[in-house]
C-alpha cells in the first residue's frame, strides 16, 4: 500500500511538471510567431482567442483530426517510432531541470550530463524518420541534420566543461547555487555566444536549419510525416529549443536565482525568474529567425569544427589555468 | 529491493535480446539499431549499480557518437545487399572456423575474469573506489587522475595517433576545386574588381583576359 501511495505520488509529480511543460510549448510556438511576424512588420497569428493566444491549439486539433498517412514502401515500425522518440526524449529531460532549490523531480548527481546524453539521443528520432521514410528528400535532410547535431554537440560539451570547472559538481542544483555572487555569463561571456550559436544549431533552428531546409529539400526528415506524428515532431522540436534555452539560464544566467539579491525581488519565487529567463533566451532565438539569413552547408560545418571547437577549447585551458593560478578551484 | 531486481532482469533481458538481434535481423540498420539498444540497457544497467557516471558517458560516448557513425556508414554503403549476397555464396563457410575460435577464446577469458573475481577475490586485489561521501564522480576523477595518470595520458595519445591515422588515409588534395577564401572576399576592394573602359565605337573591348 505504502509503495502504490508512492508512485501515485510520483506520477502526480510528473504530471504536474509535463503538462506545463506541454502547455508551455504551445504557448511558445504562439509567441515564436508572433515575435517573427512583429518583426517582419506582419500581424501574425491573431484571430483565434484572445490576442490569437490559442491558435496553437487550433493547430493541435486539426493535426490531431486529420490522416496519418505511412507511406507504402516506407519501414513502417521505424517510421512510427521516430516521432515518438524524438517527443519522449524532448520530455524525459525535463525531469531534472531545477525550478527551485527544492523544486526538481529528480536531483540526480549527474544531471548536465543526462540532459547532454538525452539532447545526444535526440539524433536517432530525426534519423529514424529520415531512413524510415525511404525517400530522397527526408533521407538527405535525415543525415544533413545527424552530422550537424554531432558537430555542435561537441563545442556544447566543451562549454559544458568550462562551467563545470568553476562549479566541481555535475548537480544542476550547485551549478545554480555556486552563481550566488555572480553569474557565470560575466567571466564566461564568450562561452555564452558559443553556446547560444551551437544551442540554434543543435535544435536545428534558423539560420541553421539546413535539415527543413524548404527551399531545397521540401520538408527535410519531416517530409513523409503527416498528421498527428508530424506534430509529435514539431512538439518534440519545440520542447527541446525550451530545454535549451532553460540549459542555457541554469548554466550561465543563475537559473531560478534572482538577478539581484535584495528584499522586494527575494520575495518573487525562483519559478518565475527561470521562466524570466527562459523567455528571454526564446524572444532572442525568434528574433535571430526573423533576422539572420540561412547557412551554407560547408559554412555550418567550417563555422563548428574549425571556429567553435578551437575557441571553447582554448578557453577551457584558459579557464583552468587562471582558476589554478588564483587558486579558485572548487573544494569537493 | 524486488523492484530493484525486477528492473534488473527486465534490462538484461532486453540487453540480451537485442544482442541476439545485432547478428540475427536480415537488414543491417535494424541490427545497428538493436545494438543502440543494447547499448542503452547496459548503461541503465550500469546505473542500477551505482556506477552513474560510467553510465551516462557510455550514453554519450556510445550511443550519441559511436553509434551515430555506425549508423551513417550502414546507411551509406548499402551494405545489406552486399551480405545477403555474402551469405549465400560458399566462400562465407571458409571462415567459420577462425570465429569459432576467437569467441572461443573470448569465452574462455570471461570465464577466467568472472570466476577469479567470483571463487578467488583474493587473487586479484580490487580497490572499491565508491565512498558515500562523496560522488561517483569524484572519485573516478582521483584515481584517474592521480594513480593512473600515465595509462590515462597513453591512452589519449593512442586515440590521437589513431585519429591522425585515419585523417592521413582519407586526406588527399583534389585538384581543379574552387575554394572559399574568407581573407580574400572580405579584403578585396573596389579597384581591383570593378574597371571602368572607355568603349572606341565600332571597335569594342576586350575584357577577359
């Protein structure tokens, strides 16, 4: 009895955390547009409810009511496993995103590594779909965005590790903590452009969105889907540009801490300065789609393997050597 | 502690199906596939021992990378085909005794590992590096980095001759490729590429030259 009181408390904790988490990427989805149109002075989505605010819902449902067409000589098993993996592993890393010092569904020891190995994983739902399709379009898309993702997964560790060095401990929780007295984006404001350029690549977004390229490939890996599955997908691609973005003010912007230490702003509790932050990193990202035109293939490339990957690397060495010098290197 | 072994035989028996399947399925991606199974229920295995960061690196590592590769080179060389036809000439029989005897030997090795470390603990001295005070973590980067710096250090030299290896194999210049130079295009000016002429009539310029 006592344990089946214990996974329903669980499942009630998940539920609590998945379904803003779902709630929140349709919203985003909203806002992305709305952000993008702004700029591009057009209206944007507006019709639907208030201020247009449950278009994305709107768009739920007709993707929900309409056909799910496999194609023929597709693999069907892979082709239907695709954008349920994508979707689940955009979810699945939510569980240890700290709101709050004592507010996080699972303080695992590890935890920058499992986002980094569940954002790695995330390769196999777009290949899968890619492959699975058997079509030209999505396969070339398929295997565009698996070795972009590879690339710039690599300058993400790097980066990953330059914080890691100031914080001694792979907790999300410390790393918020250990930023107390100043964020990290400070000493490490280099760190923080890599990391926001390879976060636009890593989640395929624009202007690194080579593998929806629509001008050449159609739809990229997404060609072939339809219906509810495609937007397995686009929820999947959405969840995982939020992750990123809460990633990104865990690690350099103090997460749930508030920007500054005084008594009107300690009182605000630390969800809604994360979710702040958050914000602040979606608006730049739209803003970057609205404004910055897309990528070569070979300048993606030259731009991850020969300009990022040096640089962070360089700056990991710097980064140890002045922490050693001063001394500063973190106690166990 | 039933649920701990419940979920260690469900991985198990996942990891061994799936093993099963990497050589069994027809169709080389699937088996590629299946092995990215097996790699994730190890390191869930890994886990539920306590060994966290081993786990989460072979994730990363394996899952995330290796497998990536794997992945691209099944898909690009089409090398179903090319073992279905394998299988089905008669020159595949050749080989069967050389695979009976390496995984004979790799048989007789495990069993040497498993039952020394199993009957005879005191053979092999082990250090049990897992302290409850502090992390997995930690204490993999003390020992790795102080008792075992130098394999540590060869290690990552071996991987790097092998990286330049294969650079050096796949390096070749190509000629009559037109390149991008960045240098060039940023630091070019007006008078170099535009020239104004003034065109004789009836006669014409030449321009290209």
């Amino acid at each position: 009895m006592e344990n089946l009181n214990f996974i329903f408390q669980e499942i009630y904790k998940i539920l609590f955390l998945l379904i803003p988490v779902l709630v929140s990427v349709a919203m985003i989805v909203w806002l992305d547009r709305r952000v993008w149109a702004f700029v591009q002075k057009r209206q944007g989505p507006n019709v639907v409810g208030p201020f247009g605010l449950l278009q994305s819902l709107a768009d739920a449902l007709k993707y929900i009511f309409k056909e799910m067409i496999i194609p023929a000589s597709s693999n069907k098993i892979i082709f239907i496993l695709a954008p349920i993996i994508t979707m689940t592993l955009a979810l699945i890393a939510w569980a240890v995103i700290p709101f709050n010092e004592d507010q996080v569904l699972a303080n695992i020891n590890v935890g920058i590594l499992y986002i980094f190995a569940v954002s790695s994983l995330g390769v196999y739902g777009i290949i899968m779909g890619g492959w699975a399709s058997n079509s030209k379009y999505p396969f070339l898309g398929a295997i565009r965005s698996a070795a972009q993702m590879v690339s710039y997964e690599v300058s993400i560790g790097i980066i990953i590790i330059n914080v890691l060095l100031c914080v001694g401990s792979l907790n999300l929780n410390d790393i918020v903590i250990a930023q107390k007295n100043m964020w990290f984006i400070i000493p490490l404001f280099p760190m923080f452009v890599i990391f926001f350029i390879s976060a636009l690549a890593e989640t395929n977004r624009p202007p690194f969105d080579l593998p929806e390229a629509e001008a050449e490939l159609v739809a990229g890996y997404q060609t072939e889907y339809s219906g509810m599955m495609y937007a397995m997908f686009w929820l999947g691609e959405y969840a995982n540009i939020l992750l990123m973005c809460a990633l990104g003010s865990i690690l350099f912007l103090g997460g749930w801490l508030s920007p500054i230490d005084l008594y009107p702003f300690n009182l605000i509790p630390g969800v809604f300065w994360l979710i702040f932050k958050i914000l602040f990193l979606f608006i730049l990202f739209a803003l970057v789609k609205a404004i910055v035109p897309r990528y070569r293939y070979d300048q993606l490339m030259r731009l991850g393997w020969k300009i990022f990957l040096p640089f962070s690397l360089t700056y990991v060495v710097f980064t140890a050597s002045y922490l050693f010098y001063f001394n500063l290197l973190p106690s166990i | 502690m039933i649920a701990h072994a419940i979920f260690f035989y469900i991985f198990s028996i996942i990891a061994i199906i799936s093993a099963i399947m990497v050589t069994a399925s027809k169709n080389t991606v699937h088996s590629v596939f299946f092995l990215i199974l097996d790699f994730i229920s190890i390191s869930c295995l890994f886990i539920m021992i306590g060994a966290e960061f081993l786990g989460m690196i072979m994730l990363i590592v394996y899952v995330g990378a290796v497998a990536v590769l794997f992945l691209f080179v099944v898909m690009m060389l089409n090398v179903a085909q090319q073992k279905n036809q394998w299988f089905l000439s008669k020159s595949s029989s050749n080989h069967i005794p050389f695979g009976l005897i390496i995984s004979a030997v790799i048989f007789i090795e495990l069993i040497i590992v498993v039952g020394g470390w199993k009957y005879k603990p005191e053979l092999l001295t082990t250090v049990n590096p897992y302290i409850d005070e502090i992390s997995n973590t930690h204490s993999l980067g003390q020992i790795l980095y102080t008792d075992y710096i130098h394999i540590f250090q060869i290690s990552g030299m071996i991987l790097l001759i092998a990286m330049i290896g294969a650079i050096v194999l796949t390096f070749r210049k190509r000629e009559g490729v037109k390149t991008q130079s960045y240098l060039k295009q940023i630091s070019r000016e007006r008078s170099e590429g535009v020239k104004l002429l003034e065109v004789p009539s009836n006669k014409g310029v030449k321009i290209d030259d």
